[in-house]
C-alpha cells in the first residue's frame, strides 16, 4: 500500500512539472534502456538545449518525483517496479545530466555514487599486506602436529586394490549385528549410564516376557543377575517348539509380526533377542510346552548345541527361559549397576498391574499401577491428591508440587520413552483443555503445568518408534484420541474431586501471580540482556546447536571455574559441538531463594542466557550440560551450588538427563617413553607398577594444569568421560538440598567431620 501511494504521488509530481513546460514535449519511448534507443536519447538531448529556465525547473521537479519512486522500487526489490521507474523518467523532460539514475546514453547509473562503493586506487598506491598471525614455518609445525594425532595415519591407502566378487562379502544376520551394534542398540557403555547396551540387552529380553503377561499369559517374572550372568525366566506361552532356533537367530522371525498373538507388543521389529545373541559371549534359550522343551545354546551369535523337542521326564509350567553373559569383545569391561536395573523392574510394575517380577528373590509388583509410581516418586510432597484415569487403552496419574518445572513419565505398551514423543504432546494438549473447560478459564499453558508432575501410559497397537531403542513415538493418528481422552477424563475427575479441584485452581493462580512477578524482574533486567544478546562475555560458543537436528545431537557446553580452566578447554575443544560458559568463581548459593532472585543475579542470568532457558527449559541450545571444575575441594563446592541452581529451578533438566560431570585424570605417570593418565588411585597404581619404579607421577589438582594439547584427549568423542546427573526418585531432591545446601545443622555437621578428608588424603 505504501509503495503505491509514494508512485502515485511521483506520477502527480511529474505531471505537473510537464505541464509547466510547453517547449518540453519530447518523449522517450518505455524502450529507453535498450541499445535500440540510443539514438531517440540523442535527439531528445539535443532539444534540451534549447530550454527555457522554466523547463529546466521543470526537469528538476521530474527528477524528484522519479527519485521518489525509485526510492519506492529499490524498497520493495521489484524488477518490474525498477523497469517502470525507469519509463517514468525517461518519458520527462531529459536534461544534460542524469536522471533517475540513467545517463544521455541510457545507460542505469543508479549505483555510479552509492555510500558502499569502493573509491578510486591511487596511482603508484600499494596493496597492504595482509597481517598473519603466524609465520609459514610456524604453520607447517602445527599442521604436522594435527597430522600426527589422526586416528588414521597408521593405515596405508591401497590405490590399486583388487574390486572384484572376491570382495564382495555377506554378513549373516548376527555377524552384521555384531559388526554394527549401534543400529541395534543405540550406545554400547560400560554399565555406569542407565541407557548402556547391556541395559538394552536386558530390556529386550524382559520386554518378551511382558509381552507374554500383556496377551493373558502367566503373572510372574523371574530374574537374576550374578557376576554379569543374567537369567530370566517367564511363564507365558512358550516360544513354539519349532521355532525356538530361529526366533532367537533369524532377523525378521517372530511371533510379533501376527497382530492376533501380540496385539500391544513393546517389540514389533523380531530384532530383539538375535540381537542379545549376537551381542553375548553365552547365549541359551529353553522353551517349555505342555511337558515337551527345545534348548539351543550360542556362542557370540553361532550355535554350538541343540535339543530339539526332549520330553520332560518331570512336568514345568509353560514358558520360556533365557541365559545369557554380555560378551566383553564388545562391550569391553563392563558391570550391571543394579539400581537401575531395580528401576526399570519397578516401572514394569506400575505399568503391569497385578504382574510380579522378582530380582535376586526381591519382588516388585503394583496394585495401583501410575498412581503408585507417583506415590513413591512424591511420597508426600504434593499440593493435592494424586488424580488417576485409567482407560481400555490410555491411563494417566497427576498431580502438582511447589517445586519449579515440569515432570513426566511417559510409556508406550510398558516400554519407558525417555525422550517423550506423539503421546506426551497430546496429553498436555488434552490436559490444559481439560483444565480451561473445567474452570471455564483461559489460563495460559505454562501457568497450568508449571510444578506438574505426571505420568502416562499408552496401548498402541502398531507403534512406530524413532529408533531400535523406542525411546521416542511417532505415531501422529494417534494424537487426537489422547486429546480428547485426557481432556474429558482430567474434566470427569476434578468433578468428583472439588476440594483437589479447588487447591489445583489455586495453584495456577499462584503461577500466575509468579509469572507476573518473574516478568517485571525480566524486564529490570532486559537492559542489560540486551547488550549480551549479540555477545555473551563468558560464553565461547559453538557452530551447532539442538535446533540443528543431526548436527547439534552431540552438541555441548562446559561449564568452568575461571579462566585457567577454560583456557585449557578452548585449545582443545572442537568448536563445531562443544561451547565454554567460564565462572567468575563460586555462585552465589541459591538454596531456598525465590525464582526471581535467580534473575537478579547477573552471573546466573549469563548462565541461562548462555543455556537459551531464560524464559522456557524447550529453548535449551545443547544437548548436554557439562560441569567441569577441578577435583578439590573448592571445585566440588562449585559442583554442589551449580546442582543446587538446577535442582531447584531446571529440575526437568536432571530429570530428562542433561547434566553432566566431566571426569578428568588425577594422575599423570610417565616415563621417557610413555605417559599414562590415571582416573583413579587404583589406575595410578597399575600404572606404577607398569612403568616401574622410575617413573615419575604427577597430581592434577586443577583443570588449569593440564595443557591445551593433553586436555584434547579428555575430551574427544570416543575418550570423554562423562557421569551423568541421575536422581533415583523425585522425592530425595528436596531432602538432599536441604542436608547439603541449607542451613547448617547438628546432623550435618556430624555427617562432615565424620566423611570429610583431609588435603593430604585427597592428595595422595
């Protein structure tokens, strides 16, 4: 509309100015810029010089009006709008110097005086030298520096190799399993990371039997884990006599692809089990029907034994029974860190009501399936009473606490989905339209989940999941029904439950009033948000982030203590994934502030701005958050304030396992030939006793003593050692704060002097 306007006005200028003119009555045809119309220009010029003053003001008047609407053009970067400038101004009265950019020869001299073009060299004007920051030789030292450290560098390239049938070879099924274990089960770990491949090992085997339990078929699971040797035995159906071998060994084979004999299956790929066989040192499976048994036995995926359909010479109960040892060749050393394995048991619980699965001889089983999960999740620790739904297919529990955030457990046919997907979208769809329709209301979404802590269960028939591991469901059909269920459902309990209905109102309220109080410190503070949003003083950035997809999925960001440390970080970090936040020193400790005082705090502000969760933890820029202070005592405090900062107001991110702990060498022994860094005092004694007694050890007591060059190797994808953030229930959070964060009290003081070391043992 403005462009339009400001053409009109320049055709109203130029006619006027025309009309003042009676001598000026040449006109230059809209072909004026071709070559054909040089000689019309011509002409048109030499009866310009025969003006009078009046034509002259004239053709200044026709200039201003064309400079109005190429002004209008150059704006709106319209060639058409351009072209017709140009017929404007070459149909007013021309003059004997350009105008609206053309010259007497039509050529387009717009751009002949613009600011950015470049002036005119000199003569006898020299180049200046480019400055270098380092000389060619100090440049070639670096390069065969890097070259030095390629993973690759042993290896000889055979330019004239043989491509023939001789090379082409086949893999079968388990070989392939083994040669690519990270299709199959994501990440291999040593046992320390509740998402390591012998977790999913175990997983897949259990989730069969759950299978088993979902279809009608036996009510026990028992399990042992001893010495790394795992034995579960179920008592469902029984794999199918027949089969047994080539359900365990043949991709694509299983019971699971009938929709009739698992209708709500976790595992619909038939990958499973051949991938616990391939990946296992021992692998065994007996199934047992009606008094008749099959066994096969493997060895890293190749059978060395079989039993086909043996008569019992005593009668068992129906099922199946698997064996089986992780195998070390891939996997390396490795052992099962049994709290985690007590949870994933604990989850299959809740989600199998009145399914008893035992560990070592301990039972865990549910009655009351997410309602339970919460109750021991919270203990107490809730604003209302647990809410439950429970549906043929949907069951979800809720509640809200004073804490800060959001929490949910989400599961698709028992299998735990850590990173969430289709179902957990609907259902906080669903569950702000439940609220607003309930209260008749429109509250803002973060006001109704702010504190929410929830869990929810999905029966998904065919479900598609992101990955071999399931942690993410993809199923989009699916969407609208949970809307619809979890809004009508959360709407039919608030109804039979006012006095919860009423502290749930009042909660959101509460949120309100906080959003509100948040929103005027960030606005105190948006000043000086301002003059960091360009540039972030302690924050030496990456190239890629989260919202990068593929490219930002390693992405990360070291949290330091002072310069020292990140100096020795930024040398050796690859920029394209890993970012430095560098303290000034210890935090301020933020143990039972309010959440706006956590905006007051310039430093804290820089961190979250730095994170990208000053206004919402979905904003986060990197996929993991890494603590890295040094290994004394005040590095360990500057850990214990940054956990407290995000225990108390990003709880989510521990939760969903974005915090992390870098783990870096205490002890260098080196000899002349060779230098060894220990993580622990154990690894320093091997290594002594490896090089011999002229060795020489060496204690890192800071980040800021280990070189760029050393620190490279601490941090590069396959050597990096990270412990991640884990907290085994919900409800321990308040209570560890308040022990080790809080005020100082009688028991904690006893717990110090009892557990505290001295320098010279954390120094030996």
């Amino acid at each position: 509309m403005g462009g339009k306007t400001e053409s009109t006005k320049a055709e109203s200028v130029k006619k006027t100015a025309v009309s003042k003119s009676s001598s000026a009555k040449a006109a230059v045809k809209k072909t004026a810029a071709k070559p054909a119309a040089k000689s019309t220009a011509k002409k048109t010029t030499k009866s310009t010089d025969k003006t009078t003053a009046k034509t002259k003001a004239a053709s200044t008047a026709a200039k201003s009006g064309a400079a109005v609407a190429r002004k209008t053009a150059t704006a709106a970067k319209s060639a058409s709008t351009t072209k017709n400038v140009v017929s404007r101004a070459s149909t007013t009265a021309a003059s004997k110097k350009p105008v609206a950019g053309i010259d007497e020869n039509g050529t387009f001299r717009a751009w002949d005086n613009a600011k950015t073009k470049a002036a005119p060299k000199k003569a006898g004007e020299e180049k200046t030298a480019v400055k270098r920051g380092t000389t060619a030789e100090q440049a070639a030292k670096k390069l065969a520096a890097a070259q030095a450290i390629d993973p690759n560098a042993g290896i000889v390239t055979k330019t004239n190799a043989a491509y023939d049938d001789a090379q082409i070879k086949h893999l079968d099924a388990l070989e392939h399993i083994r040669l690519r274990s990270g299709m199959y089960i994501g990440r291999l770990g040593d046992g320390s990371n509740q998402n390591d491949g012998i977790y999913v090992l175990l997983k897949e085997i259990i989730d069969n039997s759950i299978d088993e339990y979902i279809m009608g078929n036996g009510n026990r699971i028992d399990i042992q884990i001893l010495e790394n040797r795992v034995k579960v035995r179920d008592y469902g159906r029984g794999i199918p006599l027949n089969s047994v071998v080539d359900c365990v060994s043949q991709i694509n084979t299983g019971g699971k692809y009938d929709s009739d004999a698992f209708q709500f299956s976790i595992g619909m790929n038939g990958v499973g089990t051949k991938a616990v066989n391939a990946l296992s040192s021992e692998f065994k499976v007996i199934s047992i029907r009606d008094g008749y048994a099959t066994e096969a036995v493997f060895k890293q995926g190749k059978m060395i034994s079989h039993k086909n359909t043996v008569k019992l010479a005593k009668p068992m109960k129906n099922g199946t029974y698997f064996e089986f040892v992780p195998d070390e060749e891939i996997f390396g050393k490795y052992a099962f860190n049994m709290e985690y394995v007590e949870k994933r048991l604990r989850n299959y619980a809740y989600l199998n009501t009145g399914l008893t699965l035992t560990l070592n001889g301990q039972p865990y089983s549910s009655q009351d399936g997410l309602l339970d999960l919460l109750k021991d999740e919270l203990e107490s620790d809730t604003i209302y009473d647990i809410g439950s739904y429970t549906g043929a297919h949907l069951q979800f529990a809720f509640t809200h606490t004073n804490a800060y955030g959001e929490n949910y457990f989400s599961f698709v046919n028992g299998q735990f989905t850590s990173d969430g997907g289709t179902h957990l979208a609907a259902f906080r769809e669903g569950f702000i339209k439940g609220v607003n329709e309930f209260f008749q209301e429109n509250y803002k979404s973060e006001d109704i989940r702010e504190g929410i802590t929830a869990a929810v269960l999905v029966k998904v028939k065919d479900p598609i999941f992101e990955s071999q591991t399931k942690n993410k469901l993809g199923n989009t059909e699916i969407r609208s029904w949970i809307v619809a269920e979890v809004q009508s459902g959360l709407d039919d309990w608030l109804h039979k439950n006012p006095k919860a209905a009423e502290m749930l109102q009042k909660k959101i309220e509460a949120n309100e009033k906080l959003r509100t109080e948040l929103s005027a410190v960030k606005k105190q503070s948006k000043e000086a948000a301002k003059k960091m949003s360009i540039r972030i003083p302690k924050l030496d950035d990456c190239r890629y982030h989260l919202e990068d997809g593929v490219k930002g999925e390693n992405s990360m960001i070291f949290i330091t203590e002072g310069q020292s440390a990140s100096g020795s970080i930024t040398h050796a970090r690859d920029a394209n994934y890993q970012a430095i936040f560098s303290l000034r020193g210890k935090p301020e400790n933020m143990y039972g502030k309010k959440q706006t005082d956590i905006y007051k705090n310039d430093e804290l502000l820089q961190l979250m701005m730095a994170l990208g969760i000053e206004t919402s933890t979905e904003n986060l820029k990197y996929s993991k958050i890494v603590i890295a202070t040094d290994a004394d005592n005040d590095g360990f405090h500057i850990r214990n304030l940054l956990l407290t900062f995000f225990l108390g107001y990003f709880e989510e991110l521990v939760t969903s396992g974005r915090i992390w702990i870098l783990e870096t060498p205490l002890f260098r022994v080196r000899n002349k030939k060779e230098n060894i860094y220990c993580y622990s005092e154990k690894e320093r004694d091997e290594a002594q006793a490896k090089l011999g007694k002229g060795s020489e050890t060496s204690r890192f007591k800071g980040l800021g003593e280990i070189s760029g060059d050393e620190f490279k190797q601490f941090i590069t994808p396959d050597k990096i050692r990270l412990t991640p953030v884990e907290i085994s229930q919900l409800k321990i959070i308040p209570q560890l704060l308040a022990f080790y964060m809080g005020s100082n009290t009688p028991e904690r003081r006893e717990f110090i002097e009892k557990n505290l070391l001295s320098n010279s043992e954390i120094d030996a």
